[in-house]
C-alpha cells in the first residue's frame, strides 16, 4: 500500500529531498549544471525502477511491458504518496481499526511526520506537474486504453484543480528530458508548458478501438 516506508516513491524521493521547493539547499540557486546534479539522482532513480519493472515481465515470460506508460503511472503513484488527505485518513480512528482486522502493522506505515501539510503539498505539485507534462508528451505512445485513462485523469485535473496546462521549472525539465530520453519519447528541451489541449482536442478513444487493439489488457 501507499505510504509504506521503501515504496518506489520513497526511493525515487530519498536521494532529492534537498533540491525540491521548502528545503534549503545551497545549490539550487547556482549553475545549470548544479541544479542538474540535484536532479539527476531522482530521474535515474525513476529509470532504474522501470528498468526493474521490464525485467520482472520478462522473467514472468512476457514481453508486454509499455515504458512510457508505466513511467506515467509510476510518477502519479508518487504524487498519492504525498497526498495530506491520506495521512489523515491513516491517522484516523478508522482506518487503526481497519489495520488491525486485516493485519497491518501501522508502524510500517511511512507518514512522513517531519513534513507539514504545505510541504507534502509541495512536493505533490512537483511530481503531479512532471506527470501531466509527461503524459502528453507520450500520449501517442500510450494503447488505446491507456490514452482514455490518460484522458479522464486530465478532465479531473480540470475539474476539481480547475487547471487546463502545467508549466515546468528547470528542475521539472530536467527530469522530464531524462525520463523521457530514457522512454523514447521525444520532448522539447525549452518548452515549458504543456496544455491539455493537447491532448483533449484529439478525437476521443472509442469502446471499438479499445477492443480491437491487441494491447487492451495490458498495463
């Protein structure tokens, strides 16, 4: 479950800490290459769990693993990882008696309690900026279903963030154009904002293309 401490959030978080918003670091504000060293680690990170992903499809026998996919669900995963409503939720009554009927050891249970509710938010719009930018960039790289999940996520950022386009720092770039050269997907290295439209003003993904791509059960 999310929030469990050594979680594929966790790790890909652990060796960055310092350079994102609300914590001092005495490299963020200097050179290109700098801020490029603080960011490397994270992104790496972030490939090196997928490159871990590929090879536990294959040695199940399969060959259906999709990078550009799995790369954007793994960085929304992250962005759940740092939600303030579920630390609530954990912390409540309810859910220490749900742990004890099904067998959680709560203390397992990273709730990251050095950070206030504004720094997990922080580092929530981080990694939900990256995922945004991200996905519609790869989006004609995406299956037929995974585009029309892509497409309801982006309609629920509209709806309840009421944002319709990100825009990247340097930092988010940085991850973003290592992520992506790691996928195969191509991105602007000088493009800083990343419209929904994109995306939304493509024809929508119908039941029948779903259906008769190949891919339709594959994540």
């Amino acid at each position: 479950m999310r929030g469990v401490e050594g979680s594929p959030g966790q790790e890909a978080y652990q060796q960055f800490k310092a350079g994102l918003p609300g914590n001092s670091s005495g490299e963020r504000r200097g050179s290109d290459h700098s801020k490029n060293t603080l960011t490397s680690p994270l992104a790496a990170n972030l490939v090196s769990l997928m490159e871990q992903a590929r090879q536990n499809v294959l040695q199940r026998g399969s060959s259906e693993f999709y990078p550009q996919f799995w790369m954007y669900d793994k960085i929304s995963g992250i962005v759940n990882d740092y939600s303030p409503d579920w630390r609530r939720r954990v912390q409540s009554e309810g859910f220490r008696r749900f742990a004890q009927r099904t067998g959680i050891n709560i203390h397992d249970i990273n709730l990251r309690s050095e950070l206030s509710d504004n720094e997990l938010e922080e580092r929530q719009q981080f990694f939900r900026d990256i995922a945004n930018a991200y996905g519609i960039a790869a989006y004609s790289q995406f299956t037929p279903m995974q585009k029309d999940q892509f497409r309801g996520e982006l309609r629920e950022n509209i709806r309840y963030s009421d944002i319709a386009n990100v825009t990247l720092t340097e930092q988010q770039r940085v991850v973003l154009q290592y992520i992506a050269s790691a996928t195969d997907t191509p991105v602007d290295p000088d493009q800083e904002e990343y419209s929904f439209d994109t995306v939304l003003t493509q024809p929508e993904i119908t039941e029948e293309e779903m259906l008769k791509d190949p891919r339709y059960d594959t994540w």
